[in-house]
C-alpha cells in the first residue's frame, strides 16, 4: 500500500462540534462541550466516542450517541487509572523490596554489578547505563551523603535501586540465572520465575500507560502477560481469556495484592466504578459474563 503526505488542516472547536454533528454525534450542551475540547482535546477525546460509531470507516454514530456518554467513558477510564495506579505503586515497592533483600543476601550489597549472576551482558549493560544516568541526577539526600563518603562507583543496592525505575529493576530481574534467589522472590507471590517476570513486564507497560493518561479501559495491550499453571494463591477459575486486555491485568493485580495488601478493596471499588458509570460494559474489557462468580474477585 503506497504512503501519502497528510493533508487534513486544522479546525477550530466549533468546526469540531459540527463536523461530529454531522456524522451522526448529539451534543446535549455545546457550550460544555466546547469547555471539554479545549481542556481535554478532540483527538484524546474520539477514544472514546469510538465504540459508539455504527459504521467506524464511514465515521458513522449510533442513532443513541452522544457526546456526554463519550465524556461519561472517559471519566470512568480517567477513575480506573487513578485506582490501578494507586495498587501499582504497592505492587513496585513490594517488589523492589525483595529484589533487594533476597538477592543482597545471597550476593551481597553490590550483586548489580555481577556479571556471575546475571544472564546477558548486554541486560546488564543496559541496566547499569540506566542505573548511572538515575545516579548522577539524583538529588535525595541519602545519595548525596553517600557520595560525599565513599569512594564507591555506586551505592549499595538497598539505596541505588531506590532511586532506579521500575523497568530497569524488571530488566535486573529477568536476566537474573534460575536458581535459588530466584526462586525465593517470585514464590514470595507464589507464582513461577517466567510468569513473575512477564507480569513485571506488563506492569512496566501497564504503570506507562497509566501514568501517560492513555486510554485503559478497553485497551488490546501491546504486552501479554503469561498465564501461570499453578498458583500457591486464590487465582482465576476461568482461564479461557485473553491475557491482553484490561480484565486479566487487574487480576493480575488482584492477585498480587493478596501478598501486598490481603485486606484490599480493588473488586470493591471496581464494583463502585461501574455502579457509577452503568453505560460501561465490562465485556470491552475483556470480562467474562462470570466473572463475579470468580472467588479472587469476591
């Protein structure tokens, strides 16, 4: 298929109103509607009043689409984020934590800079490329106090992952050799090395498109997390579902949280989030018609 320049010009917000109008759109209130384009903008908006079109090449709407329910959408995924987010950020300390105490055991405080330990060479170059950028741009206190003391290249783990992201501390972990500090850190969760570390990878990806305002909530997520065969906890009934959509990663998170967190309320609020926003169907996301039957989400 041969490529072509772009060549659509911009137009104002009242040229924006009317063009969805004339595809079928009700707006209940342009003024409003107005105020929403120029704080929120047509092109993050029509995410969202996507799965309301009839015929999505033709640009067509439902006969019963509006404006406000696109918006209605919306606030709902804007709702979901701050709540996932709110869980991963559980979720990373907890796994920060370990990495650094299993492995600072067994290896001692510097087991970053072991090539004996570590898989790749070029996982490990990368990680330490990453790790000396977030050293040398660091302004916590207790960096500065180390490198006012010491001599060391680096601090020792339990203080240079503190500073070091999330996706450089799944890098670490996956290109860790299977054994037994392995081990301990995932059974910690009670799942598998390979399912640990690919729900480490979704969780990266996840807390980017979360923190980015991305749309979420029936998202087809470019990472798929693996299915586990066995867990030590309360997991999924209903395997039959994909692991790309925002059903099974909340569940993901649902499941983790029974270590980090077991008097969680995420099914709970989940629940509420519905209750509050009745227009949106869990199935876009991947929900399966029993999956309120299933005891992790009880």
């Amino acid at each position: 298929m041969s490529k072509t320049s772009y060549s659509k010009p911009p137009i104002s917000y009242s040229e924006q109103l009317e063009l969805l109008e004339t595809r079928g759109l009700k707006i209940l209130n342009h003024k409003k509607a107005e105020h929403l384009l120029k704080n929120i903008s047509y092109y993050r908006l029509s995410g969202y009043w996507y799965p309301l079109l009839e015929n999505k090449s033709e640009h067509k709407f439902k006969p019963e689409a509006t404006f406000e329910t696109a918006f209605n959408i919306y606030k709902f995924d804007r709702e979901l984020r701050l709540l996932v987010l709110g869980e991963l950020e559980k979720i990373e300390i907890s796994v920060r934590a370990n990495m650094i105490y299993n492995i600072s055991q067994e290896h001692g405080p510097f087991w970053f800079l072991n090539k004996e330990i570590l898989n790749s060479e070029g996982g490990l170059q990368k990680s330490l490329e990453s790790i000396k950028k977030e050293y040398s741009r660091s302004d916590e206190e207790f960096i500065k106090a180390f490198g006012s003391k010491y001599n060391d290249a680096y601090p020792p783990s339990w203080m240079i992952l503190e500073i070091t992201s999330f996706g450089t501390l799944s890098i670490l972990f996956s290109n860790l050799r299977p054994g037994k500090t392995k081990r301990e850190i995932s059974n910690e969760y009670g799942i598998s090395n390979k399912v640990f570390s690919s729900w480490l990878h979704s969780i990266v990806y996840l807390r980017n498109v979360c923190a980015h305002h991305a749309r979420f909530w029936n998202r087809v997520m470019s990472v798929s997390p693996k299915m586990p065969k066995s867990t030590n906890l309360t997991w999924l009934h209903n395997q039959n579902i994909p692991t790309n959509k925002s059903y099974y990663v909340l569940s993901m998170i649902l499941y983790l949280s029974q270590t980090i967190n077991p008097n969680n309320t995420i099914g709970q609020r989940f629940a509420l989030l519905l209750k509050k926003y009745p227009n949106i169907d869990p199935v876009a996301m991947g929900f399966p018609m029993d999956w309120e039957n299933e005891p992790l989400w009880k």
